[in-house]
C-alpha cells in the first residue's frame, strides 16, 4: 500500500472523534523478503506483507492506546473502542496532549528507491550465494558459514490527529549479512560481516565477506589476559553500541521521571572537550534518517554535547511541554506502542586521525573489536558498566596478539570523560547511532 | 478458529508446485497491558494480531509467507507465495487426511484476563507504586506493569497433524530507582506464569514491590565489584539462566547441525561434573516457558539434556529431526505467525543437588555470592558467554559480606559444566525470562539449586 492509502485510513479513523476527544491513528505496511542460503543451496525464502494501526485517545487529560495488525474495518473500529475504554482508567495528567504542527519543514530526503522494486528474487538469492562463497573462499582457516542472506524491506506509514498533523513517509532498504566459522586446531571462532543500503546495488558483497573472515580469523589464537587498567580504542561498531546506550540517558523522559544521571547537569562539562555528539536524522547519509518523527513533527537536528558540554535533551511532546520546552521532534515508536523519546540518528563529530594513527600513539592498550552482554552489564540509571569484550592487544604501538574472555568496565560518565580522541572514519551503521574510533582511557580490564 | 476444510484446501494448494511438504499455522492473539509511571497510569495498552504462517517444504530449501488475511482466498495466496519460493520438487505428494490431536495443557487457567476488570488490573498497579515507596525514603522513582495474553493456535500439516492450544500469559513487574550519596540504583522483580488472574493469590503485589525497592536500597550500599577470576556461588532460581546460556544454545540440533555448538560430537560423552543432570521440560505445570504443543504441533515433552554429567540429546524441532529421521522434542517454536519456528527452549533447569546450601557458603573462602542474575548472552560456537548480576555480594571467610555493585560475569560454557564443584539441595525456579535467537523472542523459564563453580571472571572495577 501507497503512503497516501495509509494516510486516508488514518483520516478516517481521526473523523470517528467525538466532541471534546483527541485522536491519533498511525497506520503502517511493509513488505519484505529474506533469503538465507546454506551450503550453495536456499535454506528458507519469506515473503511477507504486514500492517498494522495504533491508536491514541486523549480524553478528559487521560489517555488510552490499543493497536492491531490488520486494517479491516471493523478491526479499525473496534481498536478505537479499545483505545477509548482504556482512557478511562488512566490517571489524568494536564500534559497530555497531542502535538500540533509547529511550522518546522520537514528535510526532503531520498530514502525510497524504485530500484529495489524491480530486483527479482532470483536476484537476491544470488547475492546470498555470492556472498557465502566469497566468505568461503576468503581464509582457508573458514571452515563454514552459519547463514548468509539477503533482506529488503518496503515500508510506509502515515500519521493523521485531530490537531491537524498529517504526515506520511515511505523508504525502502536492504541488506546482506553473512555468519562465519573459522576453525585452526581445537579451536572454533566466529565473525560477521554485512553491507546495508537503499538498494541492492549500493551493496558491497566484498566488505561484507571481508568483515565476515577477518572478524572469524583474527580471534584465533584468543587467550584470557591477566586484569589490568588499559586505554582502550573502541571499533566503530562497539562505539555506536555505547552511544545508544549513552543517548537513552539524554531523553526528556528519563530526565523528567528521575531516570538519567544527567538530569542536573545541562551546561556542565560531562565529557572530554573533543567530544560533540549530534543527533541528526536529517542527515541523508543516517540509516535510520527520517523526515518525519513518531508523532508525525518534521525531524531536525539537535546537538546533545557540544566540546564537551551538556547542551541539550531530547523531547517528545509530551515531555517537551511537561518541562515547559517543546518537542525536539524526538518521538520514537512503531505503530504498535505510544510515542516514547529517543535518538534517531546519533553520531560523534568526528576527529581527523585515523584508526591507525590513534593505535600508533599507545603503548598498552587493547583494541575492542566486539562487545557482548551490553545491555545486561549496563545500568544506564547508576551509570555503572561492564561488558564481555574481545579484541586486539595493542603494544608499542602496535597490534599484537588477540585476547577473549575479558570484560571492560567502568561508568558512563567516567568514559565520556576519558575520551581521549575520536577517529575520522565516521561509518553510518544499520542501527540508530553511527559508529566512529574512539580512545578511552584508564578502563579496567578484567580477565584471568 | 478456521474451518478444517479451509485448512485442507490451503495445505493442497500449498503443495501443487512440487512441495514434498506443506505447514500451516494460525495465530490470534490478544493482549493487554497497563503501565504506571512516576505515580500516574500512565497508559492501560490493547493489542491485537491475527495471522497465518504458511511453510512448503522441498528438500533442504523451505518457502515461507504470511498474510493477516484469513480469508480462503487470502490463505491461498499465502500458500501459493510460499510454493513459489520452494519450487522445483518432483511433486506427487498429497495431503493425508487431517486429524485432529490435543495434547492437554500443563495446567488450568481459572481466571482468563479478559474477564477481569481493567480498573482491577489499575489497582494492582496502585498498591505496587504505594508499596515500594513505603520501602523507604531513597526510593524516590518506581514504574509497575501488569501485562497479560492470549494465544490461541492451530497448527496443521500435510502428514495429517491438526492441533491446536490456547496459551494464557500473566506478568506483573516493578522497577524501582533509589538515590543515595553514591547516586542512583536500580532494583527489578517480576514474577508470571501460564495462567490467568489466579496469579494474584499466590503473589502479593506489594511483597514484589518492596523486593524491588530493597534490591535498589541494598545497591546504594554497594561497593565496586572486584575483577578477575574466582569461585562463584550462585543462589537458588538465581542461575537458571546461566545455565540457558552456558549450555542450552548450544544444545538446540539446528545450531549444532551447522558447527555452531562447542557440543556437536559430544553425545555419549562425560561434559559435567557427576552430579549435573540438566533438564528442558516444557509440560512443567505453572512455568513461565510451558504449553501444549509447541508451534509445529508437536506435544511439549520433558527432555533430559545432560544425566550425571553426560550429554544424552540435543533439542530438536520438525525440520531437523526429519532429516535425522527422528522425532521432534516439542522444541520447535516461533515468535509469531509472521516467523518460521526453530528449535528453541521451554523451561531449562539443572536439577537438584544434595549438598545444604550453607555448607556451601561456609566452604568458600572468598568469592562473590550471585543472588539474582540479569540477561546473557552466549556465543554458541565457542562457548563464550556472559551475563549480568543484577544482585550480587561479596563471600569473605565463608560468609555473605558487602553487596557489590552491577557488573558482567563472563565465562566458558563447557569449561563452567565441568567447574562445578558443589550442588545444593534447594532447587527453585527462578524470574519469566524472554529468549531471543535470529530476532525472535519467545517465554521461557529456568532453574537452579544453590550451586559453586569453581572460577568465572568478574567484570568490575576493583582491584
């Protein structure tokens, strides 16, 4: 279905208000294939189309929301009753409310593309396939690959409220992904690599399938080193994990509940003075760029830590008005939740030396090739952090040999202000934050 | 929910290009939810989703599609969608007559949430907040949710299988924050089960409540923890996960069929200390990770995993035991209609020991003591995993001292089965977990005795 198809069904659910109601409808569809091979041959191949409506009510300063995956009209009708019912038994708030258009335009964005509609599915296998025998004929040490695939998607979706916003978006996308093995001896280790982008042609299989087998390879030979304080230099991929974590502590809505352990800290200096982190889902060059946020708000840009200092926090309208600002156009959600407040597309500004340069510079250290457990060893409240990590001993400046088994820890606020330099090779990542280099200090490592 | 003929019709249609087998599976879901926050409801949430997966089956390639539209014509179009991406088989296969088979249900459900009044639910939630704040004056944040579900399915294949189950959830969870001179703590608990409204007799609201806000208050005390390795004692219920992760992965046939696993050849073989006996049961009555039939159809069974430290099976779903030309386990599962099903686990738990829990204590000399562990994550082919103790204290001269503040624990499954050096004999489950795997999250439970082993790697900042 067309944005404009979405947009209609939208409108008509917002006509079914009644006097003295606010109503919101966000209507989504989406189709997408996944291919995944397996030893030269397809392993599964899903088609599917999916959609979805959610729908909000503000009545009497309370508010209610239900949802549903199908578009029928009688499940539209039934899902605003729903909605309706559950406003009566929410507490009232005077900051409810939906947002009205503020005036901002929306950024013009190129972010469907028509090329992905004529791939044919024959064509998409044989990307999986080349890409699983590339990864195979990349290291003799590559013994297999998991799963190899290739995934589109073709999304739409439309925002219609009673407070008059209108507002529809379409983008397109697609991916390869590969899971390897590599084997040496006893040993087993395992990498991945992917390429994402707006269309297939735009992938590049050859970085995928290098990122696969370098990854796999260079961890033979891992062993646990001894615990010690070390700098650290965080792959690109490791540091965009960070920084969604360190963005969910900039949102209204953690600072406004008690929740961030920044809440009192605009205008301080809560990192390194070469940190500026920026979230921009204007930028065409972001994954995740959106001309529009998820209560339907033109997307802008917002600058979080500029040198160093605590500039700003995202809102959403809810928390934007509750804090007497307003709305950063910062709404995120899927059509089955209610607006929550969140990063788009967050990245570091970046500094002017590349990776190698910044390893160059340090005598003891380890470079963080991958993290796991991320989201279970970080407190984003207390700020506390700790997470399985591998990589790369750094010595004399110099990559050395590969270590696993460790954990680095330390606190968020400690490690924004222990940075101490970014890298240059900004990547744009399929997640909503960028990745970049960065060097972070007096980190403890724990191992044997 | 959908009339068997219409089902017959779509498997056959399904298999008209050459599939050599054909699966349908229909969901309709409901669910519920109401949220406080910051002292305010802020929102009582409804959902609905009705669907159908459809999988053909050609060799070692399996088409998949998925509509919400249950209509003949809708289903149709589905099962054509998932012929084409599964073509090229010799054809001839017909489908046997369907026949319809329920296994029962791990337990009753007296009380369906639907029938309770929202403003019951509301109320729950009310108690939660008054109670945790009552805990004491550092807890100064605290957010409730109560959340319950339906899934009714039916699952029907081109051998002939028809059945069907009606899957009730309930949840209730609290978090709170604490702030203190060493800045805010955080402090979880959850309790649910497969059942209805009846969860609310055998759980008080406030007692989850203060648990919440006493683990946050407990944290405010805590100190850094150490790092490097030692012998860690894990509490009852409290380790259930660890042992998901650790070793369960790694036993599910499909992860071990592609030499994912660290335990691929090792069947018949000694992988534990003798006395561990690791068990998936997905027929244990009452427990978060239980049903009927697992989402192929197949009736949940209680799978011995590990006997006195020897690895006896793996966990199996359809597609990969009929290529060994076995039966399934009852593993094989999905998110929803929108995925396909893989092996997956049900409630995971490492049985009973019969040592007394504080000798235990008493004969580690100096460790850290686990009493609640967070989420994990393992990497299946090396064995790597790690996890986070969202409630942990220092053992000094064999007794519990100081809590120590939120870090990872990381370690080696294979190395971690043969580490174990003491099992106590106070067997509990522990919190409803979700497990994720390739994207998909489904309920599941765990267990464990008190437990020793013998060194894992602390993640903190201390020396």
């Amino acid at each position: 279905m067309n944005p404009e198809e979405l947009l209609e069904i939208a409108e008509r659910i917002v006509g079914w208000g009644r006097d003295g109601e606010q109503i919101e409808a966000v209507v989504g569809h989406s189709q997408e294939t996944d291919v995944r091979v397996y030893e030269g041959e397809i392993e599964s191949l899903s088609v599917a189309e999916s959609q979805g409506v959610g729908i909000r009510v503000i009545a009497d300063s309370r508010q209610g929301f239900a949802h549903a995956g199908t578009l029928d009209t009688d499940v539209l009708e039934e899902t605003l009753a729903e909605a309706r019912d559950n406003a009566v038994f929410g507490s009232p708030d005077e900051f409810f409310g939906l947002v009205e258009p503020d005036g901002v335009d929306p950024p013009v964005l190129d972010l469907y593309n028509e090329a992905l509609l004529g791939f044919g599915t024959e064509a998409k296998i044989d990307l999986a396939l080349e890409l699983e025998r590339a990864v195979l004929a990349g290291d003799s040490r590559i013994v297999g690959v998991e799963s190899a695939d290739y995934g589109d998607a073709l999304s739409a979706d439309a925002i219609a409220t009673t407070t008059g916003i209108r507002s529809t978006g379409r983008d397109t996308s697609c991916y390869v992904t590969a899971y390897s093995l590599a084997s040496e001896g006893e040993e087993t280790q395992t990498g991945f690599g992917f390429s994402v982008g707006r269309e297939p042609g735009t992938l590049d299989v050859a970085v995928a399938a290098n990122d696969a087998v370098e990854r796999a390879t260079r961890m033979l030979g891992a062993a646990q080193p001894p615990s010690e304080r070390v700098t650290v230099v965080l792959d690109p991929f490791v540091t965009a994990q960070f920084l969604g974590i360190i963005g969910s502590t900039l949102s209204g809505e953690a600072v406004l509940k008690g929740r961030s352990l920044f809440a009192d800290r605009l205008g301080d200096q809560v990192a390194a003075a070469g940190v500026t982190l920026v979230d921009d889902p204007t930028n065409p060059e972001a994954f995740t760029a959106s001309d529009a946020d998820g209560e339907g708000l033109a997307t802008r840009r917002n600058q979080l830590i500029g040198g160093g200092q605590l500039e700003r926090f995202l809102h959403n309208s809810y928390t934007g008005r509750r804090s007497g600002s307003a709305s950063t156009g910062s709404a995120v959600r899927g059509y089955a939740s209610t607006p929550g407040v969140g990063c788009q597309a967050l990245s570091l500004v970046p500094g002017d030396r590349p990776p190698s340069e910044l390893i160059a510079g340090i005598d003891n250290g380890v470079l963080v090739q991958g993290v796991s457990g991320l989201h279970s060893g970080v407190n984003p409240v207390s700020g506390d952090f700790s997470t399985g990590a591998e990589g790369l001993r750094i010595r004399n400046g110099e990559l050395a040999e590969p270590v696993r088994e460790i954990t680095i820890a330390s606190t968020l606020q400690r490690m924004l202000l222990d940075v101490a330099a970014v890298g240059s090779d900004l990547t744009w990542l399929p997640m909503s934050s960028a990745g970049v280099s960065l060097v972070v200090a007096e980190v403890t490592m724990s191992g044997a | 929910m959908i009339d068997e003929s219409v089902v017959a019709g779509t498997l056959s249609e399904a298999l008209k290009t050459g599939g050599e087998f054909a699966e349908v599976f229909v969901e309709d879901r409901r669910s519920s939810s109401a949220l406080l926050d910051d002292g305010k409801v802020e929102e009582l949430s409804s959902g609905r989703t009705r669907g159908a997966g459809i999988r053909v089956v050609v060799g070692d390639t399996t088409g998949f599609a998925h509509t919400s539209d249950l209509t003949e014509a809708g289903l149709a179009k589905a099962a054509r969608a998932a012929a084409s991406a599964a073509r090229g088989g010799g054809g001839g296969h017909q489908v046997a007559a369907l026949g319809r088979v329920d296994a029962p249900a791990p337990n009753d459900v007296e009380v369906l949430p639907e029938t309770v009044a929202k403003a019951t639910k509301v109320e729950l939630l009310g108690r939660a907040d008054e109670a945790a704040r009552a805990a004491g004056s550092a807890i100064t944040q605290v957010s409730a949710r109560y959340a319950d579900g339906r899934r009714r399915i039916l699952v029907a294949n081109s051998d002939g299988l028809l059945a069907g189950d009606d899957q009730v959830r309930t949840r209730f969870a609290v978090s709170c924050v604490a702030v203190g001179d060493t800045g805010m703590q955080t402090g979880f608990e959850s309790v649910g089960r497969p059942i209805g409204f009846e969860l609310f007799d055998e759980y008080e609201v406030d007692a989850l409540a203060r648990t919440a806000a006493n683990r946050a208050l407990t944290k405010l005390a805590a100190q850094p923890a150490p790092s490097g390795s030692m012998p860690v004692v894990i509490g009852p219920g409290g380790g259930g996960v660890l042992f998901h992760e650790a070793c369960g992965h790694g036993l599910e046939a499909d992860l071990v069929a592609k030499q994912a696993s660290v335990f691929r050849d090792r069947v018949g073989k000694q992988v534990a200390h003798p006395e561990v006996t690791l068990i998936d049961d997905g027929t244990m009555a009452r427990e978060w990770g239980a049903y009927a039939i697992d989402d192929e159809g197949r009736p949940a069974q209680r799978n011995v995993l590990i006997e006195n430290g020897v690895l006896t099976d793996y966990m199996w779903d359809l597609l990969r035991a009929r290529k060994e030309g076995r039966e399934s386990s009852g593993n094989g599962r999905r998110q929803s209609y929108q995925h396909l099903p893989m092996v997956r686990m049900t409630n995971t738990y490492l049985a009973n020991g019969t040592e007394d829990p504080a000798n235990i204590i008493a004969a580690t000399d100096r460790g850290v003591y686990v009493a609640h562990l967070g989420g994990g994550q393992v990497n299946t082919a090396t064995g790597d995993f790690v996890f986070g103790m969202s409630e942990a204290y220092l053992i000094e001269n064999g007794e519990i001292g100081p809590p120590i503040r939120e870090g990872n624990l990381i370690g080696n499954g294979p190395e971690v089965l043969t580490g174990i050096e003491a099992l106590g004999n106070d067997f509990a489950m522990g919190s409803p977990g979700t497990c994720g795997k390739d994207g998909q999250g489904v309920p599941v439970g765990d267990g464990t005795p008190t437990l020793r082993v013998a060194s894992m790697t602390i993640g903190g900042t201390a020396a």
